[in-house]
C-alpha cells in the first residue's frame, strides 16, 4: 500500500511542480504606465509624454515597446518601437535591416527640397521558421522633433526566412519644412498597437536633409525601464482636440499596455476661427481694463484666468500671433 501510494505520488509530483510554476507566473505582474506632463497643451508648446515597465515593482530595462499616437480624426501621428534601456540579447522575430533616403527609380538620395517629393527604400527579414504578418510603418520628423508624416508602408505577409525590399514614392515634402536635418523611423509590427499588436523588433533610422544641414533634436529618451516622448507642437498646422496614446509590450511571455490621452487647445483664438491674427488682438484690446462686472468685460479674453483684462493678456496672444491649426467640425 505504501509502495503504491509512494508511486502515485511520484507520478503526482511533476504535474504538481508544473502547477505551482503556473501559479506563480500567474501572480507575477507585468505593469506599463503612460501619461502626459499636463492634460491640455497648448498650439505651440511642447508635448512630454512619459512611461515606465515594471515587473513585480522592478523596472524592466530589455523590452521591446510599442508607442502610437492618434489625432482627434483617428490618424496616425507617430508610431515608434524601441527598448526600454538595454539592447534586444537574441534574435528577433522580424527585423528592418535597413531604411534608405531614396529618388523615383530607389537610388539613395539624401538632400530633397521644399515642395517636392521623395521616397525610401526599405527591407526587412523574417528571422523565423514560419510566415507570419508584418506592418511596417514609418514615422518622419523635423529637425526640430517636430512629427510631419506617420503612415503604414507594408501590410501583408512575409515567407518563414524570407527578406523583402520595396520603395515607397512619393512622399510630398510640405512647402513650408523648415530646412535641416530630418528623420525617418521604420517599425516592424505584427498589428498596430491600437489593436493590441506588438512590435517585432527596434526601430530603424535614416536621415536626410530639407535644404541645408542642422542637427536633430532628440524626441525618445529611455533609461532603465523608463521612457520619455517629446515633440513640440510648432512648425505645422496641428489639429485642435484629444489625441490618443498607446503603449505595448510582450515580454517574458506577458503583455502589458496602457492608453492616455491629452488635449491640444489654442489659448487666444477669442474668434475660434483657428488663426491667431489682428481681430483676435481687437478683441482683447476691446476689453482692455475690463474686470468681471464692467459692460466691456469679455471672459474670453481673460487668457490667464486673473478676473483681469491687461497686458498680460494681450502679450499672450501677441505671442501665439499667425498660429494657424485645424479645427476639426
């Protein structure tokens, strides 16, 4: 009967270990937070978006993040994939090798003008041993982290071993790029982050110039399970209203996302006809000196919400002057 019992348990004991592996995967915990510095910017000010992974309370400094950004029309804005920290140990799924400035027929050309039109040359390898789907977005920014184009590239599926190269042409080049240098970031995912999809590997960067020479300014900061986005909202015609973040990752078997969102406004559009301009000036001129109470009291162009219609506000919109954005109806 023991003999009988001490086999059965020696049976039992595998599956036992097995269920206590399971249950302390289970309660561990694999945590991504995300937020804005501040739940309104202004046109004109600078977005800071900042994040951290944790697992078990402890920062995660090799994952893989996914990072996507949506307007207030659901278009995309920026899509980054990047590590938290340390470098990716191993090889990846699917990866871009390489992402290239080029001209109409995928020669590289890296010096393009304002106005007119470019194109990339991308390629890409599927690392694993069966198909699968791939997305591959690119995200194009001033030299000033300014975001101006975020589009998806390729959406199909790729052999098991199997490299791809494609050209995507044209890319229109607003008339009004500031000049310097640019940069494109090309993502592998496997669906976009919004749909909960992951990415595959790190970004891959090219640069190229609008005109002349400057340096980039850096927009993706990460430090040991920490991360920090910025980019200012100048040099384009933002559109007004909340846009929407997400950030993924898969890691040790575990995925972990959040979402936030912020709101972007225009302080000193007194006429809401999306232009900073002279009538916006009149207006507050109008109600200069005014306080709650007084017939020329005008709540609108109290910009710095002090009961008070002064200089400072005038200065405000003074300083916002020729701003010109997009309101979405």
């Amino acid at each position: 009967m023991r003999k009988h019992a001490f086999s059965l348990l020696s049976a039992l004991l595998p599956l036992l270990l097995i269920c206590a592996q399971i249950s302390q995967s289970q309660a561990s915990s694999l945590i991504i937070n995300i937020a804005p510095s501040k739940p309104m910017y202004n046109a004109g000010e600078q977005v800071n978006l900042t994040g951290n992974l944790t697992q078990d309370g402890v920062p995660v400094s090799d994952a893989l993040i996914a990072l996507e950004i949506r307007d207030p029309k659901n278009n995309l804005f920026i899509i980054r994939a990047f590590t938290t920290g340390q470098p990716i140990q191993g090889q990846v799924p699917v990866e871009i090798t390489s992402i290239i400035p080029c001209d109409s027929s995928g020669n590289p050309q890296y010096t393009f003008s304002r106005g007119g039109t470019m194109g990339f040359k991308v390629t890409f390898k599927n690392n694993m041993a069966s198909p699968c789907q791939a997305i591959i977005t690119i995200n194009m920014f001033y030299y000033n982290g300014v975001p101006f184009k975020a589009f998806v590239a390729f959406n199909g599926t790729i052999d098991a071993g199997q490299t791809i190269s494609f050209t995507i042409w044209p890319i229109l080049i607003p008339s009004n790029a500031p000049t310097g240098t640019a940069v494109a970031y090309a993502c592998a995912f496997n669906d976009l982050p919004e749909n909960n999809g992951i990415a595959y590997s790190p970004e891959k960067n090219a640069t190229f110039n609008i005109v002349s020479q400057s340096s980039i300014k850096e927009t993706l900061k990460v430090d040991n399970g920490k991360f920090n986005i910025t980019f200012p909202l100048t040099t384009i015609t933002i559109m007004l209203g909340n846009y929407t973040t997400s950030a993924i990752t898969f890691y040790n078997y575990r995925l972990a996302l959040a979402t936030c969102k912020f709101n972007v406004t225009l302080i000193g559009d007194l006429n809401n006809d999306g232009t900073i301009d002279g009538k916006d000036i009149s207006l507050v001129s109008r109600a200069f000196g005014a306080i709650p109470g007084n017939p020329r009291w005008n709540p609108q162009a109290d910009l710095n919400a002090d009961n008070m219609i002064d200089g400072k506000d005038i200065a405000i919109v003074c300083r916002a002057y020729g701003i010109t954005v997009i309101i979405d109806p």
